[in-house]
C-alpha cells in the first residue's frame, strides 16, 4: 500500500470522578473517551503560585498536581488542550507533582502512593521521577453487537490492562516520559480482536521528551514522540480509551500558553498497533493528522450574581488516510480510495451564570481519490454539535441536565462523481459523547437528547442520556464505528432509534472504582425492516489507579 504521506502532501488530559459533569457540559474540547475513573485521593493543596483564596474564581481554579494554566485550568484543565487534571491526568504526563514538595509530611503520609510521585535523584531535587500505574479489568456484554451485525450473539468480552509509566524531570525545563502497555483479551462468542486494541504485548504506548519555558511572556513547550492528543472536538478524535490500547501517535506537537491566548501546533502519525510481538509497535504512516488549535479566553463577566467565562476556539485540523476508513458506501457495498478532509471549525463554550454552553461548527473539505483511474472527487462535509445545561450548585448532589444536538452531514451512495458530502471521523470520536455501544458514529448521523447527571454521595455518580438518532441523509448508508452497515435500498425513513444509556460510578475506595455502564439500542421500523436487531449492553470495570 502506498504511503499516503507520499500521495498528498498539504497545500501551503483521568481527572477526579466528577470529570463527568465536565464532560457533560464545557469539557468537550479536550475530553477524552473515559468513564469516571480512579478518584483522587492524593493530597490536594494549593500550590505556591495558586492565588489567594478570595480570588480563586470560576475563570482560574487551581488544580491539584496539575501545572497552573491560569484561566485554562478551567474544564478540570480540559481547556489547556492536555486532557483533564487535578490529581490524575488522562494524559498521565500532564501531571506535575512538584507541589508535594511543599506538602507537609503528615499529609503527604495520609496516601502511600505519594511516596513514588516526587523520588528526588539529586540532593537539590532538581532531578526528580515520578511513577504511575494503572489495572483496569473490563467485562463487556452484547446480545446483538453492532445492531447484530458483528456474527456474533450474547457476546462476553474480558479485557485486562496493565499500564504503567515514569516521568523524568531534568531540572525545570526537560522532562521524558515513558508508559509500557500489556493488554489480555478473552471471553466468549467475542469478536473484534484481530485490530490491534485489545490484545498487545508488552510495548511501548507512550514515549516522549519535553523541552519547554517561558518565551515571549508565554508557557512554551515542544513535545515529540509517541503521545496520546487531545487538543480536538471530541465529535472527532479522542484517546480511545475505551479500549485497552489507547490511540497513541508519532510525532511532535508545540504549545504556548499566555493569559488569555493559548496555540498548539501539531503532525502526527498513527501508531500501528496491529503488531503482536514485544515492543514491535511502529508507525502507521497511512494515517496522518496535522494541524493548530487556538483558544481564546474572552473577558470575565457576572450573570445572576455568578462569575462566568467563555472560551472561543478557532482550529484547522487535517486527516490525511486510505484503507477501509476511507472507503465511501455506494449502492452495493463500498469505494476503495484514499482521502484528504481538511476541519476548519470554531467553537464556543464556558459557563454563563449557573449555565453551561458549547457550540461546535466544522466544515470539513478536501478531496477523495478513487482506487484505479477514476477522477477525483472534492469533499463538502459539515457538522454542527451543541450543548446547553444547568447545574443547581446550591443542591447537595448538585444535580444537572443539560440538552445535547448533534448533526454530522451525510452524502450519497448513488453519487458517483459530484462531491462528497459524509462527513468523516477516522480516528475514533469519543464513545462517551454519543454511544458508548460504538454502534453508531458521528457520520451521517442527527442526534437530539437530554443528559442527566447527579452525585447522591461525594463517591458515587450517576449519569443517565437518552438521544435519538436520524439519519442526515436518507440517501446514505448507517455508520458505526470503523463500519459501513451493508444496508441501502431496504432502508425506509431516516429515523434510525434510540440509545438510551446510564452509568453509575462508585469510588468505593482510594485509587479504586467500579463503573457500570448500561445501554440499549431501539431500532425504528425502517431499521427493523432493513435487519436491525434490538440489543442490550453492560460494560463493568473496576480500575485501581495511582
């Protein structure tokens, strides 16, 4: 298969378990596809930049262990575009545990895990490491995966994951991080393991080396290496963290963070992940991303005696790939070919008073290029993505709901050479988002529904979301994830069902949660007709993370 790198070329952050309302609401910018996972129960002190108390507001909390991004802190430090903070990372190395430093020793004693945080190597403890880890055991059933579609019936999937990194800091400027991945796969009637996320030796899942300080009154950095990214709409790449391998790239990515402007530059590959040996991952140079993402912090302002703060963020983020995720429905089956989707998107999101707002515009160009000599086509896509929520903050479970819409433009499978109008997302939108069950994704796809969350106790949460899907276009295809379904002509009706999905998350004990997840797929008529099938789906992990 020819490098796609050769056929185009360009034209010119787990959090704490209240993560969930974050990603409820505001925290769609950077969040990636977790449940609510091991709570944090290290020490939580401010730290000697933190300001004083009474000026500690909604526009700049200070997070636990976490580097002090000032107002993109917000989001549990989503809007810093490393993934949510405060204690534990989805970025494991957006840590920074340096505060224990001035931590007193009896609190530092309370978790014994602080002892592999901060290992000072130097007397001057300028070289210091830091030592994470985590096991998570998934058990995942499925009467009709994939709407019955998968070949399988009554599916029971076990997934193990052992991952653990270190974090070498080289005074305050260079730091390396290294995160080493095992992933076991069993069960019964299972399926999708010959793709290379489930089942991995013991290998390289993360590897970076960071030089960073301040330039041009800016946080400035440069980050290369294998490193997962979340510095994108979660409508359209996440870390993939629903299953054991997480989607790791190769490449290099810089930031500079002032305090009201931030700009991250990235290129990267994908991580080829289909290798089984020991430490034979390389390089998938089919699958590349590039691009900028700027965010604006606009000035604080107070409604309904609340301070709030918007956020406006301006990107460009380009997919160059081939092979089966590029491949367009016609009306007997698929077109082979390669493509290049050019995402020119805003978005603005942030409270307004007890409310939470996001707003998410992409349109997305580029062309495909067809196997064989067939001539090539320009791409039209869009999407559209919306949340509007309250949270009553004065209520002891502080319940929310919020309203989520969602639409990703469809084309047409009896087009052979116009444009091409399915919008495209080939690097695995966050499952959380939408549907956790992966049968459906975001292409050619409306989706409408409320989000409900409450936290009863401090360590338990409940989310529950019920959307209804319709097809964009009822003139092409169904879309899952990584799958066109095979149905076309039998198709009637746009209205595809309904996923209604909760989850309860307990974090019973320090570093440990157990997560349930719940869903169920309603198919429509036309669906029914068509060959859908009904489907039920749990998913429990239990996760100990430190």
């Amino acid at each position: 298969m020819t490098r796609i790198s050769a056929v185009f070329r360009p034209a010119s952050l787990t959090a704490g378990i209240t993560t969930l309302f974050v990603s409820l609401n505001v925290g769609h910018a950077a969040q990636a596809d977790i449940a609510p996972a091991a709570g944090v129960t290290a020490t939580k002190m401010k730290s000697a930049s933190s300001p004083p108390a009474e000026k500690a507001a909604v526009h700049h909390v200070t997070l636990p262990h976490s580097p002090d991004w000032g107002v993109f802190n917000a989001g549990k430090g989503a809007a810093a575009g490393f993934g949510t903070a405060g204690g534990f990372g989805q970025a494991r190395w957006a840590e920074d545990w340096s505060d224990l430093v001035t931590t007193a020793p009896e609190q530092r004693r309370k978790d014994w895990f602080n002892r592999l945080k901060h290992i000072s190597l130097t007397n001057k403890g300028d070289i210091w490491l830091s030592l994470n880890g985590e096991e998570r055991l998934r058990y995942i059933f499925e009467n009709q995966p994939m709407m019955g579609t998968a070949g399988k019936t009554d599916a029971s999937r076990i997934l193990l994951r052992n991952q653990y990194g270190a974090d070498l800091h080289l005074g305050d400027h260079v730091r390396a991080y290294a995160e080493f991945l095992w992933g076991v796969a069993g069960g019964s009637n299972y399926y999708g393991y010959q793709n290379g996320v489930q089942r991995e030796r013991l290998d390289l899942q993360q590897g970076i080396l960071e030089i960073k300080g301040r330039m041009l009154g800016a946080k400035m950095g440069v980050i290369g290496g294998r490193q997962i990214f979340l510095d994108a709409p979660v409508t359209m790449q996440s870390a993939r963290d629903l299953t054991n391998a997480q989607q790791s790239w190769d490449g290099f990515r810089g930031y500079a963070v002032w305090k009201s402007f931030r700009l991250d530059l990235f290129d990267f590959m994908q991580t080829n992940k289909l290798p089984r040996n020991v430490f034979a991952d390389g390089t998938n140079y089919n699958a590349r991303m590039y691009g900028i993402y700027t965010s604006t912090a606009l000035p604080q302002f107070s409604v309904m005696g609340q301070k709030s703060q918007i956020f406006a963020d301006v990107f460009f983020i380009d997919y160059l790939f081939n092979g089966a995720a590029a491949a367009l429905a016609t009306t007997t089956g698929t077109r082979a070919g390669s493509t290049r989707r050019d995402n020119i998107g805003s978005r603005v999101w942030g409270n307004v008073g007890p409310f939470d707002i996001s707003l998410t515009g992409v349109f997305q160009g580029g062309e495909f290029r067809p196997a064989g000599n067939n001539p090539t086509r320009a791409v039209r896509a869009y999407a559209v993505n919306g949340t509007f929520g309250w949270t009553a903050k004065n209520l002891k479970a502080k319940p929310s709901i919020a309203l989520q819409g969602d639409v990703f433009s469809g084309g047409s499978y009896h087009s052979q050479d116009g444009a091409v109008g399915t919008f495209a997302t080939p690097y695995f939108p966050l499952p959380y988002y939408n549907d956790v069950t992966l049968a459906l994704t975001s292409q050619n796809l409306i989706g409408i529904g409320p989000v409900i969350a409450a936290a009863p106790l401090a360590n338990l949460h409940l989310k529950l979301h019920v959307p209804f899907f319709w097809r964009e276009s009822t003139q092409d295809a169904v879309y899952g994830t990584g799958k066109i379904y095979s149905w076309r002509n039998g198709l009637s009706g746009g209205f595809i069902g309904a996923t209604p999905q909760t989850q309860l998350a307990w974090n019973f004990a320090p570093h440990w949660t157990w997560t349930h997840d719940i869903a169920g797929f309603v198919a429509s008529h036309g669906m029914h007709h068509a060959g859908a099938k009904d489907g039920a789906f749990y998913m429990q992990t239990m996760e100990f993370k430190f």
